[in-house]
C-alpha cells in the first residue's frame, strides 16, 4: 500500500516527516479528494445530488419562533419542518421537542432499549486523518488479532451475555483485507446473532461476500459532508475520495445487506449542517430501498491518543439532544444509536426519549476484552484505543441501569428462518 511505511514505522524518518508536513501545509501536493481512485466502484445514484442541494442551500439563522411551533404542531414533519427544529430558533422548545419526540418512539419501539458492543479487531490503518487517533502517521501500539485472538475475544463477550457485536478495523486493506474481514464474520455468526461492520467501504460484489460470511449491516461515518472541511481533515489514503464513501451504505444495500447505519461526526465542522446532511442521507436511501432497515448514530468528537487538544467543538449536550430530538420527529422508524462516547448521565437521560440504541461493556482498543470483561491478565499483546470513551459499565449493568428507568433492554429481536 501507498503508505504501509507509515503505518509500522515505529518512528517516522525524515522523509516521512516531510511528507506530513508538505500534506498538511500544501493542498497541491494532496490527491483531488473528489475523484475516484483505481479499483473504486462508481455507481448512477441520486441521492449524493439531493442531499448536498439540501445542505448547501440550508440557511438555518433565517427560522423564527413560528416556523418552530409550526414544525411540532404538524403530525409529518417535512424536511422544512426539520430544518427549523436544527436552528438556534429550536432551543427554547427543548422540552416541547423531548416529549413530542419520546411520544414517536413510544409509538414506533414501544419502551425497547437495543444493547450491543464493538469489538475491534486490528487498529492499522493507511489513511491520515488529523483528527483520528488511528491515522497512520500516529505512533500508537498497532495490532491485527490472530482468528484465534478473534474467536477468544468473541467467547468472552458472548458470555458476558451479548448477542449482537459490532467488528471494527482501521482503514486498512493492507492489514485487514475483505477475507480477513470475511472470515471474522463467519466466526461471530458462531457466536452471535447479529453482526454488524464498521470498516473502510468497500464495493459492491465486497458486500455481498461479507454478507454472505455472515455480516447484517454496515455502518459508515461519513465524518462530515462538508466536502471543504472533508479536504482538509482527511490528507492521504482511500478515506480521502468523499464521493466513495458517501455511496457506502447504498452499496452495501445493493450487495444484500439487510441495514445500514449512518453518521457524521458531531464538531469536526458545522454540526447543523452535517446533521440535516445526515438524516437526509437516510430520508433519500429510505425511498429508494424501504425494506432496509437505516439508522442513525450520533457521535461527537472525542480526545484522541497523542492529540489531547482535539474536543467536541461547540457541541454541548443540550445541543446534541436537540439534534437527536430533531433526528426523532423527522424519522420515527429509523433508530438512533448513542454510544459510550457520552456520559452514563446522558445516556440514561435520552433513552427515555428519543435513542433505541446503547453499546455496553465498550473497550476501542485491541484484544483487551478478556482483561477487561474477567480480571484475567491476556496473554495478547494490546493494541491503543481510537479515542477515549465516557461510559465504561458492563451489559450487567447497563441492563440493571436500563430496567430501573423503566424500560426493556433488548438482545436480540432478529430470528433467520
């Protein structure tokens, strides 16, 4: 790979050093961010078009009062509707959009709280992202689990009670190939009765052979669709072609995969705009494939590995759940996952109103499940995090914590016939 160099040095020399500085200092030395690189499918969709259109011509500083009270006085909300519930106009009726919102998902997913966790399975990656605590010029402990590595993990988060998992890699097909990934999947099946990936996208004959392996669903951080901000964030690699990966999740639905999940990451720029990007992303794809299941995650920018000035920019909790809130009113079938990156607080606060879905027992490094689920000392060799998490409580007690708020925590609501 391009790259690969970066990736296991354990210190950059000085050509690599001038590499990073020269990508970070002079855009011309940077590949076109909008075209596409060899081997990448490119497929005829509409969606990409009516989404940005939305985006770039939305003007959230001109919604008042009135276009607010209108939006939650109507039974659908249309897309106006739902960008005057992002605009600034909407925080004075937090409360008004909490109770409409927990009412569409009383109505849709009765009083169910989904449980899942992630499991990270190598943490090389070939892209660099200044943002992401992976990015192949981070020096961090990089790691690939061995499928006995994987199978033992696995073990050991089926028996905590799970049965639904989330297999992630960094952004490497160099490290982390699609046989590699494939055969991960066959070994969750064993153990799991929903499986789900957060990988590099890929194509879509790729999907359909994951799928095959044993994947339901694919989720893909679009990170923002502000495809400026998107240049200048990501440097170098295959991460870099926006377009690629904004047609991920259609490409995968096209390769048999039964869900796609979607998301921006809240604070890498504005995070009104990238949210109406985000639920519009779904909005479109919904029409266009209605027996999909789509979901939405909500993420904000959290402190990464050797990078402690990187935080949430000027997204704080009331404006997250005003944003979830939104997500909510604007589509009541799609559901809403927040993960470990808030706090137990937060999380317990918001469940009751508008997210369907919480991870539990979340570790986002590699191969330190076992340590960290029984006491035992691994005899893996660890692998750094990604980036920090707020809530650290096992299922036992995420399941606990949910049941005395009142609600059913769920494992698994899918049967294959």
């Amino acid at each position: 790979m391009e790259n690969q160099f970066f990736v296991d040095s354990e210190y950059l020399s000085d050509k690599a050093l001038a590499k990073k500085h020269r990508l970070e200092t002079d855009p011309s030395f940077r590949k076109n961010h909008m075209e596409y690189l060899p081997g990448m499918e490119q497929i005829e969709s509409d969606v990409c078009a009516n989404v940005m259109s939305q985006m770039n011509s939305y003007d959230y500083s001109k919604y008042t009062e009135k276009d607010v009270k209108a939006a939650l006085e109507h039974d659908n909300c249309s897309i106006e509707d739902f960008k005057a519930l992002l605009s600034p106009a909407a925080e004075p009726f937090l409360e008004q959009m909490a109770q409409r919102a927990r009412l569409e998902t009383s109505r849709h997913f009765g009083n169910t709280v989904y449980l899942f966790t992630p499991l990270y399975i190598a943490n090389y990656c070939e892209n660099y992202c200044v943002y992401c605590g992976f990015n192949c010029y981070n020096h961090i402990n990089r790691m690939k689990l061995t499928m006995e590595q994987i199978e033992q993990e696995m073990k050991v988060i089926a028996d905590s009670g799970m049965e639904e998992i989330l297999i992630l890699t960094g952004e490497s097909r160099g490290q982390s190939d699609i046989d590699y990934i494939g055969e991960a999947c066959k070994l969750a099946r064993k153990y799991f009765r929903m499986v789900g990936l957060e990988i590099y996208p890929v194509n879509t004959d790729e999907y359909t052979y994951l799928h095959e392996c044993g994947a339901d669903y694919v989720t893909v951080f679009q990170e923002t669709y502000d495809t400026e901000k998107y240049e200048n964030l990501h440097l170098l690699g295959h991460k870099r072609v926006w377009p690629y990966r904004f047609d991920a999740q259609e490409r995968a639905l096209r390769g048999g995969m039964r869900g796609v999940a979607f998301s921006a990451l809240l604070g890498l720029s504005d995070f009104r705009k990238d949210a109406l990007a985000s639920a519009l992303h779904v909005y479109y794809l919904q029409r266009k494939y209605p027996h999909a299941e789509m979901s939405l995650s909500c993420p904000r920018l959290r402190p990464i590995v050797n990078n402690e000035k990187i935080n949430p920019l000027d997204v704080h909790e009331k404006q997250l759940c005003q944003i979830i809130c939104a997500y909510r009113i604007f589509l009541p079938f799609v559901g809403i996952t927040v993960s470990s990156r808030e706090s137990a607080e937060f999380r317990n606060g918001i469940v009751k109103i508008a997210a369907t879905k919480v991870s539990a027992g979340v570790s986002t490094g590699i191969g330190d499940h076992e340590s960290k689920y029984t006491g035992k000392k691994s005899e893996t060799v660890q692998g750094d995090e990604q980036f920090e998490i707020d809530d650290n409580r096992s299922l036992d007690k995420m399941y606990k914590d949910i049941t005395k708020e009142g609600l059913q925590p769920v494992l698994n609501d899918y049967l294959y016939v």
